[in-house]
C-alpha cells in the first residue's frame, strides 16, 4: 500500500458502491494509507496490541478493508468472519480463537452477546460500544508500528468446515501476505489499470486471495458491492454491465445461477478477464459464458491453508481444458500420492499434496492452532497431504476428483461425485445437486443424487428416470445414480459449500433402524 502511494498516489485503488447503486465512495492508494495509519492508531488507542487477534465482522463496506489494513499495520491478528455466523458459532470462535477485540456493525454487536473483550461499532450505535468511525476519524495519519518478523503471527482463518468444527489457520506474515503475489499475477492476471470484483463474502479466505493482498500487490482497483441478502443473478450482470469492472471473480454457485439468465441483455465492454474457484465447475457454464461473452473461465484450486496452488494461468498461454482445475503453481512442487505418501503414474487417481521438505514453500500455512492432531495427519512424510482428491494427465493438467471423505466406493469403482454432479447439472431440470455415497449391502456403496429442481419442474418418477438415463449417456454407466432423492434445498457451509457429510448422515445404517 505505501508502495503505490508513493508510486501512484492519486490512483483509485478502492470502489466502493452500495446496494442500490445510488452511493458511491472512492479511495485513492494515499488515502488508504493514510485511513489504514489512523485504523493502527485507533485500535492501540484501545487496547490492542502487536499479536492481538480482531475479529472483523462486518458485510462488504469500505471500514473492512481499513481495519485490516490498520490491523496488519499495528502487527495485530485479523480474524475475519462472515455475518452469516450464529450466535453460537461466533462464541466458538471468540473461545477457542482468544479473541481480543471485534469490529462490527449493529446486526454483529446483537449476536456477539456478553462478549467481554474490545467493542468497536461500525455505523449507529449501541451502549458499551466504541464509534469505529468516529474513533479513525479523529486520528493521525501518522503510524509508526513494532516491526513484524516473516514467522510472526499474520492471519486467523477459521475453515468453513465441510465435517466437524471448524479449525484454525494459521498464517505468518510471509507466507500469506507477500505470498499472494501469485494468486494476483499468476491467476487473477492484474495490472494497475485493472478493476476488479470478486463476489466472495469478506469473511472467508477467498476474500484474501481476491478482494485484498492479490489485486493490490498488482496495483489494481478493487471493485466492492453492498450486496444484501440472497444472491440475485440478474442484479450482478447489471453491475457487471454498468460499471467498468475489467476482470471478475464469481464461485461456481453464482455462475451456475447466472448462466440460466438470458445473457443476450447485457454487454460487458470492458471485461478482460474471469475466474472462478472454490469447488469445480461444470463445462457447460463454461461454455455457456464463453458463447455469451467470447470469455473463458480460468479456474483455480487452493485451500484456505494455500495461496493458489493449481491453475489456468493465462500469462502461461496453455489452452484451458474444460472440466480441468490447470496446471500447477510453479512456485510449489505438488503431486498426486498414494497411500503411502508416493506420487503415482501420469491419470491415476491420489490426494493432491505439496512438498514441504527440505524447504517448506511460501504461501503455505503454518498449523491448525491447537490441532496437534490435524497436524500430524496433515503433515507426513515431508508432505502437506490437502485431504483432496484429483488426478494429473500426461500434459499437466489436474483433473479434481472430490474430497478424500467424498469419493464413493461402489462394487469395486471409486467415484468422484463433482462427475456425476456435472452430469446432472448439464439437465435442464436441476437447479441444483449433491451426490454421495449410500451404504449398501451387496455394493458397499451405491450413488446417490439429492437434486433441487428448478421452479418450473414437478418432482415425478419419470423425471427421476429420465435423469438417471441422462447420466448414464454422459458418464459411464456403473457412475449412474441409483437412487435420486427430490429435496428444497441443501445443505451449505456459511461459505455456499455443500456439506455432503449432513447427506451421508442422513442415510447412515442407523437411521433405518
């Protein structure tokens, strides 16, 4: 940030518009400087200290993106958290994070309950709360901080937990700061003319890798948007439409929902660039975008422990292969292992893992926080074991299979669901879909779908037939679903991840009984 407000001062390096579109703030790099000088010197003010950890809890405005900055100034920990979260969920993390202090709005400070540590409110106010922007706005722009060692504390992510409780990230100040140097330049491809909009919530890492360190390591704008409520299709190609955004970040959810709109409406004459991560995408909205736009869709995989690990990395110039997750970050040796920690043959299915010794790569996690378990089962044999599944072709490219507790083992097949949930997806018919494993007693296993159709369709069994054929024609046979389940919605993570564990639950031996 000082780096550019040296450079290019004046530069617009934050936009900011609300919901409605009728406000608009803009934020030069000096500005931001400066803003981020009198956050640091607010929050000490307060109380907070050098290896303190914040929770940040707020929706997408402009105080986010300044409270980190003045955290990461003043040497402070940022916890940052979704609003979706419960009132339990945010006292598990204020307990087992040692939280000090939170910045949040009203609608956080409600659910926080008899939270005891620092109280800082953005916007109104409420008794025993501190006025964020009142409190910054009477400070100096002038901040000189205790120096940061490459190994202190850097950020608190809490991952959104697709089985179990949620766990603790660790990042140092090397390996996630500087470290997402890459994910801008390798796979969000920016420059300094760049204006860019990442649709990701603020208070998952995703934020972090797009909305953050990536773009402004490159000098690019970041594009924010007050977005409330439920996410609305048509309402985000209008934005896309009506400001000069230049590359655009969207998770496969949004974009399946997005492509079912009649993209005909709307041209985007400044777009340059798209990506999307966070789980696979089916080809069929690739190429739906890609005939709508003329764009491609680079897709990348990383973890909330990793910076970008695998991807289509356009300065590279490979050709993208639809389905495919890329190649992989130059900057990390990854491999595909086996059982027993040894990499396989090029199309053979293993868990993807990252070499850490001799040299542990940067970008990389430090540890669970008090998860000496998680550690040792992560951490083995002198590689990160990801606990994903995928496999590498011949030319490179990764191909995702599902997470390792995902993979389905039917009458000796090993069956990825995101392939059987592709094909599902490509039927006019589904909205939405999870397939898992069903115990079953000759199989072992047999393949379930729990499909969310789209408003117009009727949950029939000659529509449950009609599905079944439909896989069968698009992936091999023996991958078909045998059972299709019609349900209103799924599961989800606070981050939009499905959380297949509820499904399995849900037809475990026990439940028959």
């Amino acid at each position: 940030m000082d780096r550019w407000a040296a450079e290019r001062p004046d530069s617009t390096a934050l936009w900011w518009v609300n919901d409605t579109g009728d406000h608009t703030i803009k934020y030069s790099f000096r500005q931001l400087m400066d803003a981020g000088c009198q956050a640091a010197n607010y929050l000490c003010g307060q109380g907070v200290a050098k290896g303190d950890r914040v929770m940040i809890l707020l929706p997408r405005l402009p105080e986010w993106w300044i409270v980190m900055l003045g955290l990461i100034r003043l040497g402070a920990v940022p916890v940052p958290s979704t609003l979706l979260l419960t009132e339990r969920d945010l006292a598990y993390r204020v307990e087992t994070g040692c939280i000090k202090g939170v910045v949040t709005t009203q609608e956080g400070a409600i659910k926080m309950g008899q939270f005891a540590g620092v109280r800082m409110l953005v916007g109104g106010s409420m008794p025993g709360w501190q006025d964020f922007n009142e409190g910054v706005k009477g400070a100096s722009t002038l901040f000189e901080g205790e120096p940061t060692r490459a190994d202190d504390p850097g950020i608190i992510f809490f991952t959104s937990a697709t089985t179990g409780e949620p766990k603790m990230v660790l990042h140092t100040q090397l390996s996630y700061g500087l470290a997402h140097r890459q994910t801008g330049e390798l796979w969000l491809d920016l420059h300094p003319e760049d204006l860019h909009w990442n649709l990701s919530d603020l208070g998952w890492g995703k934020a972090a890798w797009s909305s953050f360190y990536g773009p402004w390591h490159m000098g690019a704008c970041v594009f924010g948007v007050n977005t409330m409520g439920k996410f609305d299709a048509h309402h985000t190609l209008e934005i896309l439409a009506r400001y000069p955004i230049t590359s655009w970040c969207a998770p496969p959810t949004a974009l399946r929902l997005i492509v079912r709109q009649d993209l005909s409406r709307w041209k985007f004459p400044h777009l340059r660039h798209c990506v999307s991560a966070g789980e696979p995408l089916n080809p069929e909205v690739i190429a739906i975008w890609k005939a709508a736009t003329g764009l491609d869709i680079y897709e990348c995989y990383g973890q909330t422990e990793t910076v970008v690990l695998i991807g289509n990395f356009r300065a590279h110039g490979l050709p993208i292969r639809p389905g495919s997750m890329g190649h992989a970050n130059p900057n990390f040796h990854v491999a595909i292992l086996d059982d027993q920690s040894r990499e396989v043959a090029p199309g053979v299915e293993g868990e993807i893992a990252i070499r850490v010794e001799p040299q542990r790569p940067i970008g990389l996690f430090r540890e669970y926080l008090n998860s000496d378990a998680e550690n040792l089962r992560q951490f083995r044999d002198g590689w990160y074991l990801t606990g994903d599944r995928a496999r590498c072709d011949a030319d490179g490219y990764y191909w995702f299979v599902g997470r390792k507790d995902d993979v389905i083992k039917s009458s000796g097949y090993r069956i990825g669901p995101f392939e059987v949930e592709h094909a599902l997806m490509e039927h006019k018919a589904v909205l939405d879909v999870a397939v898992v494993g069903k115990p079953d007693e000759i199989r072992g296993q047999i393949v379930k779908a729990f499909i969310v159709l789209r408003a117009s369709q009727e949950p029939t069994a000659a529509l449950k037939s009609e599905l079944q054929m439909h896989c069968k024609k698009t992936v091999a046979p023996y991958k078909y679903p045998r059972e299709i389940e019609f349900v209103q919605e799924l599961p989800k993570t606070t981050s939009g991840k499905t959380r297949r564990v509820e499904l399995r639950q849900r037809e475990a031996p026990s439940r028959k009984t």
